[in-house]
C-alpha cells in the first residue's frame, strides 16, 4: 500500500489575504492622543504657578544714624525702606539694628568703592527681607557720608 501525500494547497494568485484591522498601530496613535491631551491639561490647569512678585508699596524713611567704623572713622548713613503692597506699618528698629550690625567695624576705604557699598546694600536688603518677613522688597541709601 502506498501513501501519497497531497500538496498543501497554497492560495491563488491574485486572491487577497486577509486584512489586518491594524490593532498595535491604532492603539499607539490612541494612547500618544491621551497622553498629549492629558499632558496639555496638566500644563494648563494643575501645574503649580511660582508666587507673583510682590508689588511695591509705601516707602518708609528712617532717620539717619551714625555707626562707629575702624581706625576711629564714622559713617553717617540713613535708609529707606521699600514696602511691599499691603505691608502694615513697620518698626525701624530691625533695620537700623541690622545696619549697624553689618557696617560697624569697617575699613573706611571699603566703603567708598562703589562695588562694595552695592554688595553691603544687597546683604542688608536680604536681611531686612527676612526679618519683616517679606515686608520689605528693596533698601535705598538716603544718606551715606564718611568721616
């Protein structure tokens, strides 16, 4: 007895194969959808927005105040205080404390160089700014005479 096998039978020339309903291809171009959306979303109504700067206020004037330097020098220099918008009145007294602080004891020749009257200016207005608790935004100089 013999067998023979019959050849698989392959599909006519020119019949079509069945179509794919492009499943992995759909679901990519979906899911890049949701994430863009959900992504724009996030961007537009849930991301947190840094504080606004604070508008400026009244500025409050001190009475200057004289400050003991090295080598028997003295300073005589009076300040002004930038407030912020809604800031109560403030008590000089943290500011000339401060000022006192931060100049006293200085080389005169120091503090005639313009860099480093802005550099004292800019460690003073950060102290300040602390100790109002945000109160102050900026420190001019009103008066500012050496001796």
């Amino acid at each position: 007895m013999s067998v023979t096998t019959m050849p698989a039978t392959a599909p006519a020339e020119g019949a079509a194969e069945p179509a794919k309903k492009g499943g992995k291809k759909k679901l990519i171009i979906m899911l890049v959808a949701v994430l863009a959306i959900g992504g724009g979303g996030y961007w537009f109504f849930l991301k947190p927005h840094p504080p606004a700067a604070p508008k400026p206020g009244e500025v409050a004037t001190l009475e200057p105040i004289q400050v003991n330097l090295a080598s028997g020098h003295y300073l005589k220099i009076g300040i002004a205080l930038q407030l912020t918008k809604g800031a109560k009145e403030v008590d000089g007294s943290k500011a000339l404390d401060a000022t006192i602080a931060l100049f006293s004891g200085r080389e005169m020749a120091t503090l005639t160089k313009p860099e480093q009257r802005e550099k004292l200016k800019h460690r003073l207005e950060s102290t300040l700014e602390k100790r109002y608790e945000g109160e102050v935004m900026d420190v001019y100089f009103t008066d500012f005479v050496t001796q």
